[in-house]
C-alpha cells in the first residue's frame, strides 16, 4: 500500500493494475470498506483498476459487488470483500495479460 511516483507511473502506461476494496469512485483511499459501511451503502465490493498519477483513479478494469447486511460491521464486510478481491484480482490480471481490450478514454472495453 504505497503510492507511486508519477516518473514510475508513466514509464508503464496503463500496465500497473491495483485493487481496491471498494466501488470506485466511492470510497477511494484508505479503510474503504469502514466508509461504505459508515455511509450506509446497500451495496459494497472490490474494483480492478489501472493505476495513473492519482490514488484509486485509474480506468476502472472489474468490479465485483458484496452485499451490505443489515447485521453486518466493518470487519465483517472487509472479510467478505477480500474474499471477492482473490477472485476478482486474478481475473482482472488475465484480462489485461490477453490483451483482448482497448481503452476508449476512461473506459476498459473487451473486444470480441
């Protein structure tokens, strides 16, 4: 959990990927999962993004979506979410390794 030079950033264009406990753009930085809780959100999860100068802003890759219980607390959520972000980290590495994308403005679009 660092941030990185922008000099780094931008000698691997949209080749550094990050994964963040949230539904980004909600709940960038830190203790995301204790925001959306705090907030009330229905619904909360992980997002697969493409790493760029600013923190949790890149072009967006995956989501995956958790449920908010009603009888649920931070850490509760957090144990779930992490258990989508193992899923949803590996399958956001495959799609960028296939190549099988092209990125139109912000947005993460698969071809074929």
């Amino acid at each position: 959990m660092r941030i990185i030079s922008g000099v780094f950033v931008n000698a691997f264009p949209n080749a550094i990927v990050n994964i963040h406990p949230a539904l980004l753009p909600a709940f960038p930085g830190l203790d995301a999962q204790t925001q959306a809780w705090e907030y009330g959100a229905k619904v909360a999860g992980c997002t697969v993004h493409f790493v760029d100068e600013a923190v949790d802003h890149g072009p967006i890759i995956l989501q995956k979506v958790v449920p908010v219980e009603d009888d649920d607390t931070p850490e509760r959520l957090a144990a779930r979410i992490l258990e989508r972000e193992h899923v949803a980290y590996a399958e956001g590495i495959q799609r960028v390794v296939s190549g099988e994308y092209e990125l139109v403005g912000r947005r993460y679009v698969r071809r074929g």
